[in-house]
C-alpha cells in the first residue's frame, strides 16, 4: 500500500485552472501529485501562516502561484487556486 495522499481541485478544475495554457495545467498538476506522494511532509512545503494552513507555491520562475491546503485527516492536497502572470 502506498503511503501517497491523492489531491483534487476545490470546487474543480473549470473554476482553478479553467482557461490557462495546457502547459500550466500539466505543470499544476505535476506539482499537485508531487505534493500528494510527499504525503504528511507535503504539511510544510511552500509559504503559509503555520503548517497545515493554506499553502503558497511559486513555479514558473515566479510567474505561478499555487495555493494549496494538505488535508492531514483526509490525506489529500487540495489545490484552491492558480494564478498565472505569463
């Protein structure tokens, strides 16, 4: 049995990432299955108030941000939003 948390858009994927280049979906969703296989770890990746809380990544050379919430008792990564300055 694998350890990986799964992940999903809130409320879905029309409404995060609806209408941006398929390049920055793929890599939406690379960094969001990156995210689940770190499982718990993926409580302390990117910028947010305290672990556990709403999350903030930059990709894209800081031209995307992902914000995120790792849901410890679902095991899931919930990717609430992407903006995308390029």
């Amino acid at each position: 049995m694998s350890d990986a948390w799964s992940w999903a858009y809130d409320p879905d994927a029309e409404h995060v990432v609806g209408g941006l280049p398929e390049e920055v979906v793929a890599e939406v969703e690379r960094m969001a299955q990156q995210l689940a296989d770190l499982g718990r770890d993926a409580l302390d990746v990117g910028r947010g108030p305290r672990p556990g809380s709403l999350r903030l990544l930059e990709f894209f050379g800081g031209f995307g941000l992902l914000a995120f919430l790792p849901l410890e008792r679902s095991e899931v990564i919930v990717i609430t939003s992407v903006t995308w300055a390029g």
